[in-house]
C-alpha cells in the first residue's frame, strides 16, 4: 500500500488555493525562464575578454521587484541583469542585454494586452474595469480607465492606415452599403457611419469602407466612392442598399455600370408603415410573395396583384413597390445561390448591433474620431466571423459576365438569342 508522506510546510502549500497556486507555479516558471536567457547570453559572450583577460560580460545582480499582469493574474518577478562592457566599434555605444522573455517596458502579457481592448469595445466600460478584473488579475495595475482610454489612439491610427490601403489587388463583385446613426457623447450631432461591405471574386465578405457622412447626402457617399476608386477598386456588378441613401446617384457618377438592387428589409418597412394597422398582415403576405417568387415573371405578377389589392385606397405604399420594381427585382438576373443574400443589407445590420450596444453602455463615444474607430475595430472583429456567400464558386463566373435565367447559368447565351429571334 501506497502514502504520500509530507511535511508541514507541504501540507500548508497544498493548502492554498488554485489560483495561488497558478500564480506561484507562474512566478517560479518565470524566474527560471529568465534566468535560463541570462546564462545562454552569458555562455554565448563567454570569450569576450578584455585587454586583462577578465570577462566584459558578467551577472550584475537583479532588478527590483514589479509586478506583470498575466492571464494566470499578477505576477511578482525580480529579473536578472547583465553587466556588458562591450563597445560597439561603428557607433561607440554600450552594448546591452534585452530579454526577449520580459522586456523593461512590459507590464501586461500580449495576451492580456489583446483581450482588454475586446472587452471596451464589447461593452465594459471603462469604469468597470478595475471591480470586474481586479480580483482576477489580482491587482488593479494597468487596468485604469485612462491606460484603456489610450488604445483609442492606436485604433484611430489603424482606421487611417485602412482608409488609405492600396485595393489593386481587390476584386469587389458584390457590395452591400448603409449608413449607421448612433449618438456622439461631447457633440450635438450624431455620428453616421457610411460602411460598405463587399463580396470578393473567391466569395468570401470583407469591409471595404468606413466613413463619416450623410446617410441622405449624394455628395458623402460619392467622396467615399470616389477615394476608393482613386485607390484602385474596380466597379462592382451589383450594389445593395436603402433606398433613401445618397448612394445611388453617387454610383451613377462614380461606378455607371454597377447596377442597382434594393433592400428588402428597409423596403417592407416603409410600405407597411404607409398602411394602416388592419391591413397591414395581409400586406406583409402579399410582399413576401413578391420578394420570394420563384423568378422575375411571378414576382411581376404579385406585383399586379398586390397593386390590384392595395392601389385604390393607399396608392402612394403601392408606389413604393412599382416606382422601385426594376430595382427590387435585380437580383433575379443572377445565381439563385446568391438571392439570399442580395435582397438585404442585413450583413451590415447584424454586425453594428455591437456597435449600439457599446455606444448605449459609454452613453455615446467622446467625439467623432472616437466613434469612428470604435466603429472600425468592432467591424474587423466581426469580419473573421462573416462566412462566404452560397455558391461561392459563381461569384467570379459573375464578375466574368456569365448570364443568368431563373437562377441558373446560361451555357450558350447566343443559342438562347436565336431561339428567342
């Protein structure tokens, strides 16, 4: 039979708790690690000598004590330091020993340093940082509203070196575009981001742009098409969105041949909000069957229909549909794989819900600039979670011209045209 026999002092270490234990387990894999790198760069300078024969590199004690916040919490360490007397010939400067494993500066594990920004930006304020984390970290160093208030900086800096990339190497087919509104903390006006997302040959979605503008505004939506194309972005074939928005007479100019679709979403609800409350279900039916029709000729049929059922009394909602009727049914000119995700902007939508929710937790970013970036950096999380549209491999049979009839890929357009001839 078996027993582990243990002193007093054993037992009262395996007495401490788990997260003690983590910390010193920690602290001690720390100290070792450091003092391995000291005696590799002490052996590697073993044969350099001086005029006398003694070493120009030796130990010279430790640092003081600090503290490093790791995901293991606060972790007291001493580092070693080097005493090397070596001159470079070229400069004239001291030669120094920098540890790669502990560098002066460090405070925070990368690890640490990545998730405290991902936590502002997903909803903890500022404030909150210091009773919410504290006990974890085991210390409050690091985690003050204003050390986290400085990352807005860097990811100011980010946002414009991403408004000013080359996009040559970019083939955008699809583009979904929309403009946010959330409020602004320190100034009257509300921020509105002019955001457009596109769909790249291979299928896969990628932010494109992030602006400030003019929801309504030709004149904001046409400067952000404008630096774009100034970059090199080719015209997209199809681009989706409200249609209230600036965007599409500043397509026209900007991009001709891109064509227009729609957004089924924003255009349900301004025609139902132009009907009263009683009819407003068999309404919704009626738009359904328009919207999901199996091709273009039903869903002109429930057009008529819907016209016929709904024009006598409310003709301006019945406008809505037949003013716009080309442009909601755009999408039927290309692969049925891709309907799904041509008759809404829902991609933007879906996404900036974490962009609301951090402005309401904050009451509102502290200006512009800040709104921006917050806005940028919450986008490019979110964009490695975006999956590729259906069908991903149709995409750039789209951007090659292949035409399309009832969702399907014409294999010999030419033979279609004499048969129709």
């Amino acid at each position: 039979m078996l027993s582990v026999v243990a002193d007093e002092a054993a037992r009262a270490e395996l007495r401490v708790g788990l997260d003690e234990l983590a910390r010193e387990g920690a602290r001690r894999m720390l100290a070792a690690a450091l003092e391995a790198e000291v005696d590799d760069y002490l052996a590697a300078c073993a044969a350099e000598r001086d005029e006398g024969g003694r070493r120009l590199v030796v130990r010279n004690g430790h640092a003081r004590q600090r503290e490093v916040t790791t995901v293991a919490g606060a972790v007291a360490v001493r580092a070693p330091r080097v005493d090397d007397r070596r001159v470079d010939p070229a400069s004239g400067e001291r030669a120094r020993f920098r540890s790669v494993i502990l560098p002066p500066w460090c405070r925070k594990s990368p690890k640490v340093a990545e998730v405290l920004p991902l936590l502002y930006l997903h909803g903890l304020s500022t404030g909150d940082f210091v009773p919410a984390l504290e006990q974890f970290f085991g210390s409050a160093a690091g985690l003050s509203a204003a050390a986290v208030g400085r990352l807005l900086a860097t990811w100011q800096a980010d946002h414009e070196v991403f408004s000013r990339r080359d996009l040559t190497d970019r083939d955008y087919v699809y583009v979904w575009a929309d403009g946010v509104h959330f409020r602004v903390r320190l100034e009257q006006a509300r921020l509105c981001c002019l955001v457009i997302v596109g769909v790249r040959a291979n299928g896969t979605k990628e932010l494109v742009a992030v602006a400030d503008g003019e929801r309504e505004s030709t004149d904001s939506w046409s400067e952000v098409l404008r630096d774009l194309r100034r970059r090199g972005m080719q015209a997209p074939v199809v681009a989706v969105g409200d249609g209230a928005l600036g965007l599409w007479a500043a397509l026209r100019d900007v991009f001709p041949a891109t064509r227009h679709q729609r957004d089924w979403v924003h255009k349900l609800a301004n025609v139902l909000g132009s009907l009263p409350t009683s009819v407003q279900a068999g309404a919704r039916k009626a738009l359904a069957e328009i919207r999901d029709a199996p091709d273009r000729g039903h869903a002109s049929q429930a057009i008529e229909a819907f016209a016929r059922d709904y024009g006598v009394k409310w003709p301006k909602a019945v406008a809505k549909i037949t003013d716009d009727a080309e442009e909601l049914l755009t999408f039927y000119d290309f692969p049925a794989e891709h309907w799904l995700h041509l008759k809404t902007s829902n991609p933007i939508e879906s996404t900036f819900s974490s962009v609301r929710l951090r402005t309401r937790v904050t009451k509102g970013p502290g200006s512009k600039a800040a709104g921006l970036a917050m806005a940028f950096k919450l986008l490019e999380a979110a964009q490695d979670r975006w999956r590729a549209v259906n069908g991903p491999h149709l995409v750039a049979l789209v951007r090659a011209g292949a035409r399309f009839d009832k969702g399907v890929m014409i294999e010999r357009p030419d033979e279609l045209q004499e048969d129709a001839a």
